[in-house]
C-alpha cells in the first residue's frame, strides 16, 4: 500500500465463498479500508449503499446475478463507482467483458494481495464522500 486511505473509504466486498470474501476484507481491514464484505447481489443491494462507496471488488460467478449483473446495477446507484472484478476462470472472454463493463481491472484469484491494494490505492478520492 503506498499510502493509507483517507478515513470512511469503504470498499464494497461480493464473493459467495466465505473464505475468499473474509480474506479480502481482512487484507482491506488491514490497509485501513472500511471493507463490508456481502456473499452475492442482493445482500450487497439490500445492504450497501454504493453513492458512499470509494469502490467495490466483485467476483464474477456470484450466483444469480452475476458480478457483470451486479456491477450494471450498481453503477445504475452509483455511475462513478470504481469496479474491480475478481475471478477464479482463466477465460479471456471474461477479460474483454470486464472491460466492456468499465471495470478498473480484473484480477484471478488467489488474488494478488500488493496488486489489489495498488489498484485501490490510486482510485482518486472522491470530494463528495464523507471523510
């Protein structure tokens, strides 16, 4: 991490394997990111409120819908809100439609902890969240 996170930046956390989700916001927690961490879609669009978000890491195959569904949900709440997918599929499809979905990058897991963080960490913070 090359610096630490202005307070109250959440990062939103949708993976439905409890222990990829529980990692990442631990990593989060660690860096000093306010992670929730949401096992599919409708936990996160029930619980989370995206507006206030600094980003969100969506795994891909989340269920019904999927994190490409979920993303254009959420950026129908929150249009600026940064994505990042994450996946265990090695298909370059998913690679050319996570672009297509205006994601900051795709990552496969194991997720690279540092590549994570880095990836956050240059997201501009936004002046009309709280601090």
């Amino acid at each position: 991490m090359t610096a630490s996170p202005e307070a109250g930046q959440t990062v939103l956390v949708v993976d439905d394997d409890d222990t990829v989700r529980g990692g990442l916001l631990e990593l989060l927690r660690a860096a000093g990111y306010a992670a929730l961490g949401y096992p599919g879609a409708a936990a996160v669009l029930r619980g989370a409120d995206p507006a206030r978000a600094h980003c969100a890491v969506l795994d891909i195959h989340i269920g019904e819908p999927d994190g490409f569904a979920l993303c254009e949900r959420l950026h129908a709440l929150a249009p600026h809100l940064p994505v990042i997918f994450v996946t265990g599929d090695d298909d370059p499809a998913l690679a050319r439609r996570a672009g297509a979905a205006g994601a900051l990058s795709l990552l496969h897991k194991p997720v690279d902890p540092d590549c994570l963080l880095a990836l956050i960490d240059a997201i501009p913070v936004r002046p009309d969240l709280p601090q």
